[in-house]
C-alpha cells in the first residue's frame, strides 16, 4: 500500500507544481508550504483535534454551511488548511476569529506533510473534494487516523483515468473512511472503483447550504454600480440604469460570444454593459491584451484598490486606471481579474452566463452562487459535471439553457430584452436553491461521532 501512494505521489507532483505557480500570489506565505506554521495550543483540555482540508475558493464557498455548523458544535479544535493564497484570505477575513488553526496547505512530500502533522496532530481528517494529496493519505492511513471525503464528484475524465489505472486508483479510495457524495451518479463511480457501498453516501452538493455573503442592500448594489463606472455620480434617475451581463466562470473562446452580444444589442439601442470572470484570473495577461486592442473603455479590478468597509458609505474604491474612468458612466466592461469577490458583483447583475459550457469545452460550471444571488442566468449546451442540477434549474425554469452556440446567445439576448422573463428566471432560481440544501447536519453528525469516538 504504502509503495501505491509513493508512486501516486510522484506521479502528480509535476501537474501540482504546475497549478500552483499559474495561481497568483501562489509565493505568499510561502514557509507555510513547508510545513512551518505556528503551534497549536498544548492537548492539556484533551478536545478531540480536526483537520480539515479546502482546496480553493469554490470549495470555501462550498463548505459555508458545514463550517458554520462545526464551529457551533465548538467541542473539538478545528484547523483548516488550503492551497491558494485567495482561498486563505477569504478564509482568514471570515472565519480567523473562529477557527483555531488557519494556513496554506504545504507541499505534498513527507518532511513538510509531517511538520505540518506534528503540529495539527489530527483525530479526523476532512477532505472537501478529492485532492490528490497522496502523502497526506499515506500518512493518515499508517497512523489510523480516518479521512472523511466530502463533496465528492468525479468528472468523466477523473472517472476514464481511475478506470484505466484501477490498480493505483484502489489506493486512492481506500484511504478513505466514508464519501459523501453529491449525487447517485457519482456514488455509483465510487461503487464501481471498488469502494463498498456502506462508505458511500449522497447529500447532495454543500454548495446548497452556502450564505450569501457579503449581502448587498440597493444602496450598496446602487454605490458599486457607480464605482466601477457603469452609472454616472450625478445620475440619479433608476431609468438610466444599464442592462449589465456578466460572464461567470468563462473559458477561451465565450469572451468572444459575450462581446458579440453585447455589440449586437448595442446596434439595436440596448446600454449593455459586461462584467467579465474567467474561471483562471491567470489568463487575464491575454484577455488583456486582446480587450485592450479594441475600442471598448475597460476597468480592471486588479487595478483598483479592495473594496473596504467605510463608516460612511459602506463599499468604496478609492481609484481607477485613471480619473476619466472613475465614476463617468462610461465604462463599458469590467474585468473581474481577481478571485474571491465574484459572489460581490452577482449581486449587480441582470442577467449571467455561465461559462465552460459552450462547445468545445463540456463541464459547465456550479450554478449555485447564481441561484442563491437570485440572478437570471443562461448555460450553453454542455454542463456534464452538473447533470442533475441543470437538469432540476431548467425544469422549474430557473435558467435558461441553449442547444448550441447560436441558440446560447438568443436565450440571452431574449433574457436581456424581456425585464419580465428575468425577474421570474430570477424568482424560480432562487426557490430552487432554497429547495436544494444539502447534508450538511448530517456530516456534522458523523464528525462529532468520530472525534467521541477517537477520543476514548
């Protein structure tokens, strides 16, 4: 077993190294990597110790409702690591009063994953998704400490692979103590990798009992309209009030689309302005690149102080690109090339499209942060690693879905000219998010099992 997870281990580092340096800001913290992180508090009170692990900032998102739910329990000590610099600011801005141990994930060879164990000393560990992090489940494994795999999914591609390398994939689930699936679908790929049926349950995507955090008031909504320039300092009448389009979660290739759109109605009269977040704020050098080469007024996030809390006013941006854009009105594409304040300029939108949809690409991306933010939304024709929630959002008509490329873009220029269809897009996505909660009580309830259990 032991020589299974070595071999896992040094088969996926190069791609881990990889993914870490295109995130930004992935040298911050950087001792934290290697495992040199402050001490926890001496066991002298003998609370049972959890570690739980959050990959990046949709997971964060993610586990919202569980997170809130084991701090209310407040009966063991919880550490949490995670592997993206974004991911651990937001974590630290929500949850550094709260939580015992916050810091960056280290790196996955046996010197800094010991360091780090030594530290956390952990009865339980919590896994949000199936990171591969091998050395870590070796680890627990060798010392009998059980691991919990939560929000468990496996895409057709992750599936093909496992299948194709059963022998290694066996090591993989094995280390795992119990799988909470978020649906029969992907039960049913964990059954077929091997793992017994009684380890494997389905509650549902957590992302169900997520917040809606920070939650915007009109005057807020109104405020950030105006600081990113899409509404003037003097306009005061909601009459002028653009159509604002937002790309969510965008790959190569639907930028385009959405200009295209937004060019089109334009020609008919429609003030439609776009906010643009691609999925990898790593591509943004290009997309800059290419935006910056056309006749548009664009404003960078990037390039913007953070929004900060102000006694006054609430939400403020001290400065833009340049003083001609600051509050104008004119600009006429906002790129949101940072990560963690998507949730934020949702909540300004009118209608949202939701990217890696739309051919060639296949899986589609969550629709839960446009549901819970009761935004009108529209997903091309491809969305394979989120059958069942598509497939319910459509059905209670709480989004849109197109064919194909061209009848993507009419569902959203229809959603765009008919204020009506959004808000009841609009109403019905949000009843589906409130219909669609997750277990996130009942992984708790197996957690508190575990640590009493471990800690006779």
């Amino acid at each position: 077993m032991e020589l299974g997870f070595r071999l896992l281990r040094w088969a996926s580092l190069p791609f881990k190294i990889a993914s870490l340096i295109l995130f930004s800001d992935w040298w911050k913290k950087l001792p934290q990597r290697f495992g040199l992180i402050h001490a926890l508090p001496p066991r002298r009170d003998q609370k049972p110790r959890l570690w739980v692990h959050v990959p990046s900032i949709g997971e964060v998102n993610a586990v919202d409702g569980l997170l809130s739910e084991l701090i209310r329990e407040s009966n063991f000590v919880i550490a949490i690591t995670t592997e993206h610099f974004s991911s651990y600011s937001k974590l630290v801005a929500e949850y550094s009063n709260q939580i015992d141990l916050i810091v960056l994930a280290p790196f996955d060879l046996p010197k800094f994953i010991d360091r780090t164990w030594r530290v956390i000393e952990p009865d339980l560990i919590v896994s949000v998704h199936q990171t591969a992090w091998f050395e870590l489940w070796r680890h627990a494994v060798m010392r009998n400490v059980p691991v919990i795999l939560i929000n468990a999914s496996l895409s057709n591609l992750e599936f093909r692979l496992l299948r194709i390398f059963q022998p290694l994939a066996r090591f993989f689930v094995a280390s795992f103590e119990r799988i909470y699936a978020r649906n029969v679908r992907d039960k049913e790929r964990f059954l077929q990798l091997g793992v017994p049926s009684d380890r494997v349950t389905v509650v549902g995507n957590l992302k169900g009992d997520m917040k809606l955090s920070p939650r915007l008031n009109e005057r807020k909504r109104e405020a950030l309209l105006r600081e990113v320039g899409f509404l003037k300092d003097r306009d005061k009448c909601v009459a002028k009030r653009p159509i604002v389009l937002i790309g969510i979660s965008t790959w190569p290739g639907e930028e385009k689309v959405l200009l295209r759109i937004m060019n089109s109605l334009r020609k008919e009269g429609i003030d439609v302005r776009l906010i643009l977040a691609p999925r990898f704020p790593e591509r943004r050098m290009g997309l800059k690149l290419a935006i910056r080469m056309s006749h548009y007024n664009v404003v960078f996030h990037s390039r913007l102080t953070r929004l900060t809390k102000n006694s006054g006013s609430g939400l403020q941006i001290a400065s833009l690109d340049s003083p001609k854009d600051h509050r104008s009105g004119n600009t006429d594409i906002f790129f949101l090339d940072v990560t963690g304040e998507l949730m934020k300029f949702l909540q300004i939108g009118d209608i949202g499209f939701v990217g890696n949809s739309l051919p060639p690409h296949s899986k589609g991306q969550n629709p839960f942060e446009c549901a819970i933010c009761e935004l009108p939304f529209v997903v091309g024709p491809n969305t394979e690693d989120f059958p069942s929630e598509y497939k319910s959002l459509v059905e209670t008509g709480g989004c849109l879905k197109g064919e194909d490329r061209h009848s993507t873009m009419m569902e959203i220029a229809r959603l765009i000219k008919d204020s009506d269809l959004r808000h009841k897009v609009g109403l019905n996505a949000l009843k589906w998010f409130n219909d669609n909660s997750a277990g996130s009580r009942q992984i708790v309830e197996y957690i508190d099992a575990c640590l009493v259990k471990s800690n006779k």
